[in-house]
C-alpha cells in the first residue's frame, strides 16, 4: 500500500483534498448536520432528551429559515 497523492494517467486531479483555509475550518455540510442528527437520535432516551441534546450541540434553528447553528 503506497501513501500519497493518487495521478490518472490522462488528468492531473489527485485524491488529496485541497487544504481548508480558517473560514472552512468550522463549516459543517448538510449531510454532516443530517448523520449527526441521526446519530443523537438513535441514542436519545425520549424527545425531551432528543430535543434538548440537538439544542446543546447547534444541530437545530428557533428559527426555520435558518440553518442550525453548527452550519453557519
């Protein structure tokens, strides 16, 4: 197994993500908001729980026309 930037033959693309500048650093995806929701969900005891849990950890909006804290 060989480490480091995998070329193709005809293209100079490589499997190494470009480097996050400060301003990415805290951006979070959409579908990293969604898996992350489910993950605090399958382990929540009640919606209470649920709720509060995903309040604590910006993973919902007070407001819907919002995005949840975590991606803004």
């Amino acid at each position: 197994m060989t480490i480091g930037a995998k070329r193709g033959i005809d293209d100079d693309t490589s499997s190494i993500p470009a480097p996050r500048n400060a301003a990415d650093a805290f951006k979070v995806s959409d579908d990293q908001v969604q898996r992350a929701r489910l993950v605090v969900a399958r382990n929540s005891g009640d919606s209470d729980d649920l709720r509060e849990l995903l309040d604590m950890l910006g993973l919902i909006s007070g407001n819907p026309e919002q995005p949840p804290p975590v991606a803004r």
